[in-house]
C-alpha cells in the first residue's frame, strides 16, 4: 500500500494482464456478522483484509467471539445469538457496513438481555446519518441515545423492553443500509413471532438488499417479501452457520478494471478480471452493462471477465445508476472520455457515502478540465476540451482516488498530463494494494515516465539517499551498484576469470536478477547481504569498467523505468543510462568526509578499520573511476550538485524532493 502525502501517475496508454480481486466488503462485512451471531464455527474463505473488515473483526472480538485466521481463511466461532458482554465501547471507523448492522444487532441484545453499548467512528462516519435506523429501532422499544448531533452517530445502545406489536417501518430512499441492518438483526427478536418490516418511499440500492437476503438464506434465515416495500423474517429464526462460506470478489472494485479494459486494452490482450463473473449476486456486477453501453467489448464466465476497448471515443450516456451507487462513480471518470455529456442520474445515495461524493466528483473532475453540473440527485459531465495536470483531493474516500487513476490515460484522447492522486493510502478501506494492482496491468511510453537520477562517488550515500526519495514518492528504486555486484557475484560463482571482459559479459547479460525490495535476489536466492561484502565491491568496480559489461546490463536498467516513477542511482545514470531523466543530483561530499561516514559504519558493525586507509582507497576509486575510457564519473551538465557532508539523510532527502516539487506542474 501507498502510505504517502500522494502519488503521481504518469501519462498512461494502455492496459492489459490479469486482475485478481479483492473479497467484496459489502459480502464480507455482512458475513463476518453473521458467522458472529450464529450458532457454531464458519470458516470463510476470501475474506476481505482492509480498514472496514478490521474494524469489524475487532468489534466482534470485543463481543466475545473467536477470531481467527488460517491460513488464507478467517475462522469465526458465534455467539448463538446470546452476549457473552454486555457493555463495551466500540470503535468502527468509517465503515457503513459495520456501524449500520452492529448497531441494530446490540440495540436488539441490550433489549433483550440487558446491556449497554457505546458505537462511534471517525468524523466523518457521525456526519453520516443513522436516524432513520434508531426510528426503526425505537419503535420495537430500543433504547438509544444520541451522544453527538441527534440524527448521527456516536449511539448509546442502553437496553429497552422489546415489543413488536405490528410492522416496523423504515425509509428507504436514504440509504439501503438501514433496511439491510434491521433485516440482519431482526432474527434475533424473531421469538414465536414474525416480524414484518415496511419501506417507506422507494427503496434505493436494492442490490445490496438482495445480497443481505442472499446471505441470510445462507444462514439458515429465509425472509419473504412482497415487491420491495415489505419483508417478513418468520418466526423463531435462528442463525445456523454453513460451516463454509466464499466471498466473491468486489463487483464494485471490479468497475475500475472493466473501465481499464474498455479505455485501453486490445481484442487480443484484454484486462481479465478473476473473482466476479456472471453468476455474482452483487449488483454492481451490471456495471458491466454500463460500459457496454459506452462501447466496452466484454467475455463472461462463471467466475471472471475479459474487458477491451469497443467503440472509441467512448459513447456519452444518460443513465439511471440507482441499481450499482458505488460502481457508478466509476462512469463519472469514463465520462472525461465520451463523445459527448455524460449524465448520471438517481445517484441521491451519493451525498451520504464516505463524503458527499457527487460535490467530489464534479470538484474533480472539473479540476482537469470537464464542465460540470450538479443536481441534488444527478451529475452531467462534459469532457475536457483541454486537459489540466490536477492534484485529486481523496476526501479520504477509497472510491475517488480509485475512480480517478482512470484519469492518467489521457494521452489517448491526444493529451498528456499527469494526475497526482493524494492520500493514495485511504484505498486501504477496501483495495489496500489497489494501486501495486493496477501498476502491474498498465503501460505508459518510457518517455512520459519520470526518472530522478542520483548520482556520485563510492560511500557518498547514494544508495540511502535514492532509496528513500524513491519511498517517499512511491517510485520504483534502481541500485545500479547492486547490478554490477550481483554481476561480479555471479561471475565468481560461474568461475568466470574476471580479467576476461567478454565471458563476463556473458554472464551479465543472462543474469537472473530480482529485487524484491529490501531483498535482491539472484536466481532465486538472497544475496542482499552477500554483495555488501567487500571483495563483491572491489570485484564490481573492476568490471564495471567494462564496455561489454555495461552494454550488457543497459537494457535491465532501462527495464526499472515503469509506472509510476524510477529513482536511479550510480555513477553514470544521469550521463549515460537516464540521459533523459526529469531530475538529476549529483553528490560532491569529499573522500575525507565518505571516509569518516564509512569508518563509523564498519566500526559499529563490529569490524575494525583504519581511516587513513578508508580515505586513501577512495580517493584512489575515485581517480579510476573519474577517468576510465566508459562513462567516467562525473555529472551530467543539467544536474543539481548536492554536498551532502554536512546534512543528515533527512535533510538531504527533503533537499531533493523540494527539487523535484519545483518542476510538476501541480
């Protein structure tokens, strides 16, 4: 995950591979409760692992139940429907799915059996309104408390005197949640009676009722309905566990790779999405009819999808989205690619999400130079004419940092601006890896890459200083000096005479080289710490005066160059390698000082070291290196000098990123 201020995405031009897909929160959340409540041990499969999901697990275990994990599986062992505690505080984040259901289920207990419960979140999870629900609740003789704003949580769950004297009523034109948290907790006052709920106003979202009422058959629960505007839960329900249950991958996370699909990828090498396919019982799964509708070329089959480009430019829509609310927003960025305006209508549900998400959208999309307008329940976008570099504010919603890396293939509509996504880690909330997920599907042209170049003499702290500016910006990290080590290693091993400057080329050349950040491995084993040994690093600088040998892992270090970004470092990679590159830094600290900084490393790593030999020894590389015939140390003529003797990593880190701030164009 991308815990950083933002990410920038390059230029992006086309897309194709495979996408597996998270667990759909929506399932998860709603299984995790009832696995729960019910009676014996569910094991569940698939499971989503993100912000909302733990949220839900601890406030489980905080209730008493077993959970556990297995593996790749989540073992969960009910509370048959009895509390095992009977006051706690519970911290939910800003997870709908957990607050809506847990809420209706502790208010039924606490009635029923005595308890006292306290439920909050983040800010904005109490701007986000339950009123309707504790309406609902109340009329069965709950007792809640508003501890804040009346309407919104945080609740007091306080007890009460069950009674169900005739049908609860509930609205249904704010949010589907509302029915979905009674319909899971309802069973558990069932006693010898049924219990008949009542929407009132049209029912929005009805997918997700129907996979409440899905997974509630799967629990031993069959719930009748009349239309959509009554339900009845029959008398003396009980939770059985199914012992085991899958949880189908995120329809709504699918949205962004099916638009992927259509915006980028070819007939002959599609984007396949794995865990939804046309079986689904989500609804946002229809997203799908959605992008067919704006040209999209899809293959179905029972457990995924293969998306490609059809018509092109997309074609503008006027759509009712009242049947997918969160895939939806996915068409607000596909819409910057039509022929025409795109009108999303029947999307009220919008303004109590994790924001209010159509203000977000047309505030965004606008930033990159759509025209835009609002309406109360309704968002028409017109795409840009000219697009603008834009910075997207997140609102701290996983749906619009997501919805809006779309917006980084601009270059096929003839443009080429980058798009800084900040707050990329709120993703967490239900795609925690969505951005490594979607790196690894995309393409951009080397030259719209960014790369930073950092380089300079042996112990000038190169290395320390790349790799962090490369963590800090979410960037690919190069360590050039690692590749001519791991060359020389595996020379030694092949039992190559390193005096012959072909037969070690040879072996450069198929080198079978992996970083996996800390780790660099060679032909599946570690060699992290193999090739910091000293003879490795004298081996290296032999051959790295090699023409063949520098010809033969040239096109490995251009291979680094790949979305979002590269920060390179070495002796040559601003000169010769990135000619090219954005930014490039050369260090100028003296061989006094690398000796000093080197001696105090060896030492506190329990070697002994004489310091006037340290500095001789570098100051000798440091004349062979400045004047061998191949790419002699030395900067680049556009390259920024940094002195580093005097500055700590950190400041010298923030030296250069304030560099790199200065040229994008946000």
């Amino acid at each position: 995950m991308y815990a950083i201020p933002f990410l920038d995405l390059p230029p992006l031009r086309a897309a194709s591979g495979t996408v597996r897909l998270p667990g759909s929160k929506s399932i998860s959340n709603r299984v995790l409760l009832l696995a729960g409540l019910s009676e014996g041990t569910t094991r569940i499969h698939d499971l989503l692992d993100s912000d909302d999901t733990r949220v839900m697990i601890e406030a489980l275990r905080t209730l008493g139940c077993e959970v556990r994990r297995e593996g790749g599986e989540c073992v969960v062992t009910g509370l048959g429907g009895r509390l095992h505690t009977r006051e706690a505080s519970l911290f939910l984040g800003n997870a709908g799915t957990a607050m809506r259901p847990l809420a209706a289920a502790l208010s039924l207990l606490a009635a029923r059996e005595g308890g006292r419960f306290e439920v909050s979140g983040v800010a904005r999870m109490h701007e986000r309104p339950i009123g309707d629900l504790v309406d609902a609740l109340s009329q069965i003789g709950c007792d809640i408390e508003y501890l804040g704003q009346e309407g919104y949580p945080p609740l007091r769950l306080a007890g009460g005197v069950l009674r169900v004297d005739g049908p609860i009523r509930v609205r249904g034109d704010v949010s589907s949640q509302f029915l979905t948290a009674l319909l899971l907790a309802l069973p558990l006052a069932s006693g010898g009676r049924e219990i008949a709920v009542e929407v009132q106003g049209e029912l929005i979202s009805k997918p997700y009722v129907e996979i409440t009422l899905n997974l509630l058959r799967r629990f031993g629960i069959e719930v009748a309905r009349d239309g959509w505007q009554r339900f009845v839960v029959p008398a003396d329900s009980r939770y059985r566990s199914p012992g085991e249950i899958h949880v189908e991958g995120d329809a709504s996370s699918a949205s962004y790779f099916v638009a992927l699909g259509a915006l980028a990828a070819t007939e002959a090498a599609p984007v396949r999405i794995e865990g939804v396919g046309e079986g689904s019982i989500q609804g946002d799964i229809r997203f799908v009819e959605a992008a067919e509708a704006m040209g999209a070329r899809v293959r179905r089959g029972p457990n995924w999808l293969e998306v490609s480009r059809g018509a092109w430019p997309l074609r503008a829509i006027d759509l009712d989205c009242n049947h997918i609310p969160d895939a939806a927003m996915t068409l607000a960025v596909m819409a910057l690619y039509a022929d025409g305006p795109c009108t999303l209508r029947n999307i009220a549900s919008w303004r109590v999400k994790e924001t209010d998400r159509i203000a977000a959208m047309a505030i965004e999309c606008a930033k990159l130079g759509a025209q835009v307008e609002e309406g109360a329940d309704w968002l028409r976008i017109a795409p840009p004419q000219h697009w603008k570099p834009a910075a997207i504010h997140t609102y701290d919603d996983h749906r619009v940092a997501m919805c809006f890396s779309l917006a980084a293939f601009n270059p096929l509509v003839g443009q080429r601006v980058p798009v800084r996504i900040l707050d990329p880690k709120c993703v967490a909330k239900t795609f925690p890896d969505y951005f490594e997920t979607f790196f690894a599907v995309v393409q951009a042209e080397a030259a719209d890459v960014p790369v930073i170049t950092i380089d300079g003499p042996t112990a000038s702290g190169k290395g320390t200083l790349a790799s962090r500016v490369a963590a800090a910006l979410g960037y690919h990290y190069l360590d050039s000096g690692a590749l001519y080590r791991s060359a020389a290693l595996a020379a030694l091993h092949a039992h190559v005479d390193l005096a012959d400057e072909d037969a070690v080329a040879a072996v450069a050349a198929q080198l079978p080289l992996r970083f996996d950040p800390p780790r660099i491995l060679l032909a599946g084993e570690d060699i992290t710490d193999r090739i910091r040994h000293e003879e490795i690093g004298l081996a290296a600088s032999r051959i790295s005066a090699y023409p063949a040998v520098r010809r033969a892992l040239h096109a490995l270090q251009l291979s680094f160059r790949r979305p979002p970004g590269l920060v390179a470092d070495g002796r040559d990679m601003g000169t010769v390698v990135f000619p090219d590159a954005a930014l490039k830094v050369f260090l100028t600290a003296p061989a006094a000082t690398r000796a000093e900084r080197r001696h105090k490393q060896l030492i506190s790593q329990g070697f002994s070291a004489n310091i006037d030999y340290l500095r001789q020894d570098l100051e000798a590389r440091d004349e062979r290196d400045r004047n061998r015939a191949t790419a002699p140390l030395k900067p680049a003529e556009d390259a920024r000098s940094l002195d580093n003797s005097a500055l700590s990593i950190e400041a010298s880190v923030q030296q250069v990123l304030a560099w790199w701030q200065a040229r994008r164009p946000f």
